[in-house]
C-alpha cells in the first residue's frame, strides 16, 4: 500500500508538467514572433498662457477697510475714535458712513463699497486727521494708519423755543483749524434728555456749530473766539422753533434761458421742486433768503431779511439777477460745471500694475492722472493737478475724464510706469501698467506757520514738475518718483541742489531751510 501511494503522486505530478508543456505548445502555436514597429516621437505642443482675469470691478463690497488710530502725542491706539469713509463732499445733513474703534485702536469696515474716498478720524482729546484719496476694489482690502493731533471740546445745551430742554438734537461742527485747512468730516454728538451736548474731538480753531432738531436744519452757531488746543468752550443754543417756506424767484424774461439756480437756503438748503419753486424748512425768526448761481457768464444772486413764526407755513417772490459790485469789472468766464455734471463726464479705467520683471505689484501703490482744468480758470504758470489714489496689491479701479488721459503708476521706492487709454463717458476701459526701473527723491521744506499759506509746496526737478509722480504735505515733505538713475537737480529755495538717483531707491535730502534773508538780499540786484 505504501507503494502505490507514493507511485500515485509520481503519475500526478507527471501529468501536471506534460499537461503544462502542452499548453506552452499550444501558445506558441497560436501567437506569431511579435515584430517592434518604431514610432515616431510625440508632438510637444507649445503651453498655453494663462487665460486673461477679468479686470478689477468697484461695484462690489470691499473684502475689508482696516484703519488704525494712533495719538499723534505718545503713539498709543484710542479707543471710541470714530472713523469715516467720505465719499464726496460731506452732506452735514445726512448721516456719517462711520465706525469706532475698539481697545486696540481699530475700526474694520466689512460692507463698504468699493470706490475712492477719503478716511477720516477723530476722538476723545483729539482732533481730525485724514488720508485723502484711497482706494479699494471690490473683494479687495486696504489698510490705513492716522495718527490725531491734540484736539478741543465744545460743549453747552440745546433749548426748545419755549426754554425747555431740547432732546435728539443732532449737533455738527465744522470750521477751520490752526493749520489753516477747513475740517473735512464733522465732529457730531446728540443731545441728551437734559439737553446736554459734548463735542470732544473738535480741531482747534474757529469753530461752526448747526444744530440738526425732528423738525429740520437750525441756523449755524459760531463758537465765540479761536478754541485753542485742550480748551473746553462752551456754545448755548436757543432753537427758534421752525416754518415751512417755499421760495420763488422771478427772473427777467431776457434772462430766463440762461439762468442757473445753483442753491437756496434759509437756515438750510431747500429743494427745487418741479415747478421751479424752492422748498423746505428753516429755523423761525430773523433769517436770510439767500439764492446763489448764474446768468450767462455772469454771476447770480438774490437775497431777502426774512421773519419766520414758528409753525407758520411763509412764501416769499424774490428777484434773481446779475451780481455786480459797484467799482469792480470781472472778466466774463463760463461757470463752473456742476458737480453733479462733472461726475456724469467720467469713464471707469480698471487694470493691474506689475513690476519691471512682469510680477504684480504686492503692498501699496499709488495711481495718478490729471485733474483736467477748465482752461478759461487757469493761469498758464499754475502746475496742472493730478490725482494720487493708493491702493493696495496690483489692481485699481478709477475714473478719469473722458476723453484720452496718461495714467500712472508708481511707488514709494521710485518704480513707476504710465499707459495711455482712451475713454468715452461712461465707458468701462481696462488697462495694464508695467513700471520701470525708476528711483526716487525726498526731502522737507521748511513752511511758514501761519493759517492761510498753502504749506504744500511745488518741487522741481531738472527744471520740470513731476506732477504725476509727486506728492508734498502739508508738513512740506515731498517725494518726487519716477526720476531715471543718474545726475539731478532740485531747485531748492537756495538754489539748485545736485544729486544721484539709483532705481529702486529713495534719496533723501532731509530738511531743506529757507536761507536767511539777508542772505536774500544781498543776493538781489
């Protein structure tokens, strides 16, 4: 038994390796010798460029406006600031698009519309300080940083005409400070039940107050005297109650197709009504209708000592002519366009900036063109003005005059570029700007302290104003980009100042001082 079982596993294993061979056989017999066929190489396409991104929009929310608030005196944040984003010119009737800042000294903006304006701050103890002409595209982000400078306070109470306490009155001041600028966003409080106001943040200087009530727009107070730094004044105010009005204006049949009534107000502005009368409401008692605009090429007005009663609708028929002043001939000029019209003149130019190399730019920028000026309202040796928007990362969105305008782009290290486009109102153009290896020159000039001197100042390089690629302050810093590496020359008060730019680096020339004056004049013939 032992025997046959061991012969039964030789014949299995037998059959397993002929059975094995036989199908080898059969493959072989069923599958020809295989012959390589070469082919050729494969065709390497060239890559494609990256699609084209759309171009930047402004008619969006903004990812985020982040502003800083820091006291100019010791650089710490302040809390409770209140932040603005001005879009135009302020509106004292309407409310602020505002924030406050929390216990770092920040106010973040997480709806605002894309666009220009300007940012705006003030606070406890502390006066106005602003970054004009900023800009954000939609799903972009901007950062801004202002430091305030001491500031003063307002403070009084609010009565009703019959003596008591007048609650919910809305108080705006404005005026100009000691550095000689109009304020630009208003300090505003609300009176309490008692009456009571406080203005903290007020800019040192003269002071306007205009009180808003329920029942519409009171006359503007001035607060007596020049508020100095850290002072408390104190301005009272007496409402006199207020009275519907409605304004006509007769104007001569001669003149009726060429008038331009611009505005007419009382304690407050009224509105043009289809029928070309003037409505609104105004403070009661001793006013003055006052109506402002053209005629033709010259200069319109009309004016009136009225009395309101309180609760007394009142209209008044007032004769709307040309303005002359006895003794003084004014050269007929066209007026100046509405702002509303100058607004409607304008096309939207967005595109990116990129650096020298083709990378787009990271961090801020600015974008400038020209402010075109009405030619009849320009002297021939005034500079031209331009526009110096900062945006942050590459792309930008603006809005030029129509009509064909340089663009340019440049920033603090000197790099700049400009592109030529061409737009029709209300047109949308996109454009790129490649910048150049440019340099840059700043510096400081001494100003004059006193309130009417535009401490601004105009910076000539090489006998030429860069007026695109230069911004001066009212601290009479400047810089001046967009110069090529090499020689220059600054005309400085003393004279010309010589010195080498290198591309993407600032040259500073520190503080430049007037020379004395009779340094002057013994120089003078």
């Amino acid at each position: 038994m032992m025997h046959g079982f061991r012969w039964g596993i030789g014949l299995s294993a037998m059959a397993t390796v002929l059975g094995g061979l036989g199908m080898w056989r059969a493959e072989q017999a069923a599958h020809p010798e295989l012959i390589e066929i070469l082919m050729p190489e494969p065709v390497r396409l060239p890559s494609l460029p990256p699609l084209p991104l759309p171009p930047p929009a402004a008619d969006g929310l903004a990812k985020q406006v982040r502003v800083r608030v820091l006291s100019e005196s010791n650089g710490a944040p302040l809390e409770g600031a209140m932040v603005a984003l001005l879009r135009g010119k302020v509106d004292l009737s309407q409310p602020l698009e505002a924030a406050f800042t929390n216990a770092e000294g920040v106010a973040l903006f997480t709806e605002a519309q894309g666009g220009l304006f300007a940012v705006c701050a003030r606070g406890a103890g502390h006066a106005e300080e602003c970054e004009a002409e900023v800009g954000v595209v939609a799903g972009g982000e901007l950062s801004v940083e202002l430091r305030l400078p001491p500031g003063a306070v307002v403070e009084g109470q609010v009565h009703h005409h019959d003596g008591s306490p007048a609650e919910g009155v809305r108080l705006m001041a404005t005026g100009m400070g000691v550095n000689g600028r109009m304020t630009v966003m208003p300090a505003q409080a609300v009176t309490d039940a008692e009456g009571r106001y406080r203005l903290d943040g007020v800019s040192p200087g003269y002071v306007q107050v205009t009180p808003f009530a329920p029942e519409g727009p009171g006359k503007a107070r001035d607060v007596e005297g020049e508020v100095a730094v850290g002072a408390v004044a104190r301005l009272d105010v007496q409402l006199a109650g207020f009275a519907p009005v409605t304004v006509h204006l007769d104007i001569a049949p001669n003149d009726v197709d060429s008038a331009d009534v611009r505005s007419v107000s009382l304690s407050g502005a009224l509105r043009r009504q289809p029928d070309g009368s003037w409505t609104g409401r105004s403070e009661a008692g001793k006013q003055y209708v006052f109506a402002d605009g053209y005629i033709g090429w010259s200069s319109g007005r009309a004016g009136l000592a009225v009395e309101l009663t309180p609760g007394v609708a009142a209209t008044f028929r007032i004769p709307f002519g040309h303005h002359r002043i006895p003794g003084l001939f004014l050269i007929p000029m066209p007026p100046p366009r509405r702002d509303e019209d100058v607004e409607a003149s304008r096309f939207e130019l967005a595109g990116r900036v990129f650096l020298p190399d083709g990378t787009p730019v990271k961090g801020g920028m600015r974008v400038s063109t020209e402010v075109p000026m009405d030619s009849f309202r320009r002297c021939g040796n005034e500079p031209r003005i331009h526009s110096h928007h900062r945006f942050e990362g590459s792309e930008f969105v603006i809005r030029p005059m129509a009509g064909e305008r340089e663009v340019y782009a440049w920033l603090d290290d000197g790099r700049a570029g400009k592109v030529t486009v061409r737009g029709r109102v209300g047109e949308m153009v996109s454009a790129d700007i490649r910048l150049e290896e440019t340099g840059a020159v700043v510096g400081q000039l001494e100003v004059e302290d006193d309130y009417f001197s535009d401490r601004r100042r105009i910076i000539s390089v090489d006998g030429m104003w860069f007026g695109v690629w230069h911004r001066s302050n009212q601290d009479g810093s400047f810089i001046v980009a967009g110069l090529a590496p090499g020689k220059h020359e600054l005309d400085t008060p003393a004279g010309p100042l010589a010195f080498n730019i290198n591309a993407r680096e600032r040259t500073n020339l520190g503080l430049l001082k007037e020379p004395p004056r009779e340094e002057v004049s013994a120089a003078s013939p």
